[in-house]
C-alpha cells in the first residue's frame, strides 16, 4: 500500500474521533448550562438580595442596638432550652473550631473581601493597603484587650485546690502566684472577677463584618453604571462573610443560652461595643491626613450614593 494513502487514512480517522469527541462534549455541556444558569442566577439574586439588606440605612445604623440587645435578654433563653442539647456540650465541633479562632476567621474572610474589593474597584495598591488597614488595626485592638484583660483577671482572682471535706465541710487550699490559665490546666478551681473574651471578640466581628459589608451594594450598583459584570471571587467571598456572620450570631446566641454568666458576658458585650464605637465611629471618620484609613468604601466609588453610605 502507498505510505501517502496510509498517512491520509490515519488522518482521516484522527479527525473523525475529534468530531466525536467534540459531540460527546457537547452533549455533556449542554444540560450543564440548563442546570448552571438557574443556579447563577438565583446566587446572584440571593447575593443582590444580601447585599440590600446589609447596606440599608436600617440594619447600619441599628445593628449595634440589636446585638445589645441580645447580650443583655439572651442569658433569659437558659430558662427553656434543654440541657441535653449538642450545644449544651462545650466541646461540641462548633465551639472548637470556630469560637476558639473567632478573630482568626474573621480577619482572614473580611480581610480578603476588603482587599479584593478595593483592588477591583479602584486598581491602587495604596488605596487597598490603607482600606485593609482597618482589618488590622480591629486586630490590634482585639490582641491588646485580650492581653489586658488577661492580666486583669490573674491579678484579681486567685486558684484553689478542693480537699477532702473534714466533718462534712468541703476544704480548699489557696494556691498563690498561680495563673487562671495554669490553674484550669491542674483541674484546679479559680475564683475572681472575669470578662468573657469570647462574646467580647463576637460582637465585635459581627460588628466588623456588618460595617465592611454593608459597601457591597455600591459596588453592585457602581459595576452596573459601567456596564460590567461583578467579580465572581468577590461574590463568593461576599457571600462566605456572611455565612460567617450567621455562624457568630448563633455562636453568640448558644453561649448566651446554654452557658449563661452575668455580668461577665455583659461587660465582654460592652467592650466589644465600646471598641467598634471607638473605631468606625470615631477614628475611622477622621480625614487621612489625621492617620485614618478611612471608613469602609472611602475613595472606592463614584456618586452621591457613597457621600449618602457615609453619613
């Protein structure tokens, strides 16, 4: 047989299965897209519809009221939930490995979205390092205050030893220069005045996330001016913030219930209050040249709608 027949042969059939792989994956793609396009479409709905109601004047300006309130009346839930409760449990995966790194997850998820958002919408690095400083500087607060009230409490309470009870009486042993940490850690018992950290370091990243959120729909609003389609990462990230926000409301609302401690949970409440009111109400506001960052969407988009976000 002729090489240059046998060469055309070959080719020939190399491009006949092309042509069926080609369809085959046309096949496959088509219900793909039926099934994609819905779904894109509700996301971006559920994604608009989130984005509304985290920017609306309602939910900026009377967040803060509502999760005081919570603080304060939700200990009154101990009173009817049950004590056989998952969330009853203090190891349960929840309080491991969400509560125990609150800040973490926070600055990590609220960190990127501040980036990615001042990075797309205005392409400046120092732009996006200023606005993302505001992350940090939250961190910074939540590290001192921890650090703080950690000192405060080895200071103001002091570890015992129970004893085996003499005539019926129960005995403790006072153990001197003993930390709250240590002491818990020798199964020892610790008795003094504490602020709890944990709803300390919740309402304020409620708070954080509620503030750094709430410029999304201007976003939104910005790309459809100029008539281009939202980033999908940032979308993402958007909607992950806010599944995080859920879950610190809920963790909030758990401790609250089941591990209720007045006035300790109360005083954590108002410092994490007191430290948002100082930052995003009161530094934040400043002008850049008093060494603000500025407050969230400062610089990034055009329009009366951000003079409006501000006030």
């Amino acid at each position: 047989m002729d090489p240059n027949s046998e060469n055309s042969w070959t080719s020939f059939g190399a491009e006949v299965n092309l042509e069926k792989l080609q369809k085959v994956a046309a096949e496959l793609i088509l219900p793909g897209r039926f099934i994609l396009r819905p779904l894109s479409a509700a996301l971006d709905l559920v994604t608009r519809l989130l984005a509304w109601v985290l920017g609306c004047s309602l939910v900026r300006r009377h967040f803060h009221l509502m999760l005081s309130g919570l603080v304060l009346f939700g200990p009154l839930l101990s009173f009817w939930v049950s004590k056989y409760s998952i969330f009853a449990n203090g190891n349960h995966y929840l309080y491991r490995k969400f509560l125990r790194s609150a800040w973490g997850w926070t600055c990590i998820l609220a960190g990127s979205f501040v980036a990615l958002l001042s990075f797309s919408a205005r392409r400046s690095v120092s732009l996006t390092l200023r606005h993302l400083s505001r992350i940090g500087l939250a961190g910074l607060l939540w590290w001192s205050s921890r650090c703080l009230l950690t000192l405060l409490e080895d200071a103001a309470g002091a570890c015992y030893e129970p004893l085996a009870p003499a005539l019926g009486q129960p005995l403790l042993l006072l153990h001197e220069d003993q930390s709250k940490a240590s002491c818990l850690k020798a199964n020892m018992m610790w008795r003094g005045y504490e602020v709890s950290q944990e709803t300390l370091v919740l309402c304020l990243s409620c708070l954080v996330l509620v503030e750094e959120l709430s410029v999304f729909g201007l976003h939104l609003a910005q790309e459809r001016r100029l008539h281009r389609s939202p980033s999908s990462p940032l979308g993402v990230l958007f909607l992950l913030c806010v599944v995080l926000l859920v879950i610190w409301m809920v963790l909030l609302l758990c401790l609250l219930a089941y591990f209720p401690a007045w006035p300790s949970q109360q005083l954590g409440g108002a410092l994490g209050y007191l430290g948002w009111r100082g930052l995003y109400q009161g530094w934040y506001r400043l002008t850049p040249s008093q060494g603000s960052p500025g407050l969230p969407g400062e610089g990034l988009f055009t329009g009366t709608d951000s003079d409006k976000h501000s006030q």
